[in-house]
C-alpha cells in the first residue's frame, strides 16, 4: 500500500481466480472459501484506498451464476471496477459480450460499477473480444502496447486505439490517446525488450 501513496489517483487492483478449474487445481479452495477470501480483500483494499479494482481471474470459463455471485459480492464490499479476464484466451466475441451483459444484469442497483475486459490472444481473438466487450457495455479495456503478454499476448493498445478512432460512427466510445504517439512507443518497446512487430503489423 506504500507504492500507492505518491500516486495522483491510487487505485488498488486485487484479484483471484474464479472458475471451478483455477479453484481445484490451481487453488484447491472451494467456491465458498473464495468468496470469503474476495470479500476480505476488497473491503480491506477499501479501508486503505479510495478506488479498488477487483478481477475474477480465468472469468470466461466460470459457471455464469457463480461469477455474478462473486461481481455482487466485490460490488457489496466496495469495488468500484469489476474487470471479467479472459485469462486462457478461451473466449469467442459472442460468449464474451453475453457474460458481460449478464453481470450488468445482476448489478441492477449498482450501474456506477465500471465493468472493465482483460483479453489474450491465444485464440487470435484477443482485439476481436475487446471490441465485443465495448459493444456489451465495458468501459475500461486493459491492453498492452505491441499486445505483448503471456503466452500469445494481450490485446494490442495500438489496434484498439485506431479501431476505435477509424470506426467512431460504430464504436460510439473515445480514448483521448494521442494516435501521433502509438508508431514512436512502439518502436520504442520494441528495442527495449528485442521483440519485433511482425512485418504486417
């Protein structure tokens, strides 16, 4: 909690894993003692800061009713933005805008809550799920510059940005990313870590 006090706007983001998978075998708590432990930790992130996050990790492959138990549940000890991972990159555009549409369902009485979509790109879906999250009412996406991450990566910022930009009659949403500055900080990222954009990219 020290890091977070020089910031300008400290926000704490605090997660664990949801699905039945990660909670067996990766885990090996039950769905109960998760609840408890997400409880715990979202309302002692709230005593020390005045924005938390929470995510559910692996949310794409969570029994649909248990994740919305988990989002109340975070929402009711006091987390402002609920982010709903697709961690394995398992998700389809289609599956992924639902499960958000159905949070916002059950979240009825709290609308502030501020749903946010974290993707990968095992799949190749990573920008495709992204976008789909926007159209299902998610206005925060995490992404990453080059989409570089685990594995295949996250969804790239610079392919989000511009989509965002070229299709504005579409996607009725704004960053305020300069677009001038996406070509620079990707090179840039690209020297610093070796990894190179792809030609076609």
């Amino acid at each position: 909690l020290r890091g977070l006090e020089p910031a300008a706007k400290p926000r704490l983001h605090v997660f664990l894993a949801t699905s039945d998978l990660h909670l067996k075998y990766k885990l090996r708590i039950t769905r109960e003692q998760a609840l408890d432990q997400i409880t715990k930790m979202v309302r002692f992130g709230r005593q020390h800061c005045e924005e938390v996050e929470f995510s559910a990790e692996d949310a794409s492959r969570t029994d649909i009713d248990y994740l919305c138990q988990v989002v109340l549940a975070a929402v009711e000890s006091g987390a402002d933005i609920i982010n709903l991972p697709d961690t394995v990159g398992y998700s389809t555009p289609d599956d992924y805008a639902e499960m958000f549409r159905q949070v916002r369902a059950r979240l009825g009485k709290h609308p502030q809550v501020v749903l946010s979509a974290h993707c990968h790109d095992d799949l190749g879906l990573a920008l495709a799920n992204s976008l789909a999250a926007i159209d299902a009412g998610v206005r925060q996406i995490e992404c990453t510059i080059n989409g570089i991450g685990e594995r295949a990566g996250n969804a790239s910022l610079e392919e989000l940005a511009v989509a965002l930009h070229v299709r504005q009659n579409r996607y009725t949403v704004s960053t305020r990313l300069r677009l001038e500055k996406l070509y620079p900080t990707s090179r840039m990222l690209s020297t610093i870590t070796g990894i190179s954009v792809p030609p076609n990219k």
